[in-house]
C-alpha cells in the first residue's frame, strides 16, 4: 500500500462496480481500501494513476469525485 502523500480516494457513482473494477485492473491500476455503497464505489489509488482513472470514468460515463 502506498503512502497517503502518494495515493488519494476516488469515489464514483455505480451502479455496476465490478464492471469499474474490471476496467481499471484491464489498465493496469491497482486499487485498495475498497467500500462499496448501494450506488457507490469508493477506493484509493496511486496518484500517478489519477489522470488514467479519470479517462475510464468519463469513457464509462460515470459521475467521480475525489477525495
């Protein structure tokens, strides 16, 4: 697990997380601290990784905000 100064908390509305989830592991990144709420899905992630998250997100038109 990194370091908080290195990683931050995406959280996303979903209603198919796994689908997400699969997305994200397809490209490579790595996701920890997973909770998943009736419409949502919040995890951490490296910083470095933000930017590619966030192209995923808006391709799967999926409303995020990060923490």
């Amino acid at each position: 697990m990194s370091s908080k100064l290195f990683s931050c908390v995406i959280k996303a509305q979903s209603s198919q997380k796994t689908r997400l989830l699969s997305a994200l592991s397809s490209a490579k990144i790595s996701v920890w601290d997973i909770k998943i709420e009736s419409n949502y899905i919040t995890f951490s992630l490296k910083i470095k990784d933000l930017a590619k998250t966030f192209a995923i997100l808006k391709n799967m038109c999926y409303n995020q905000r990060r923490s």
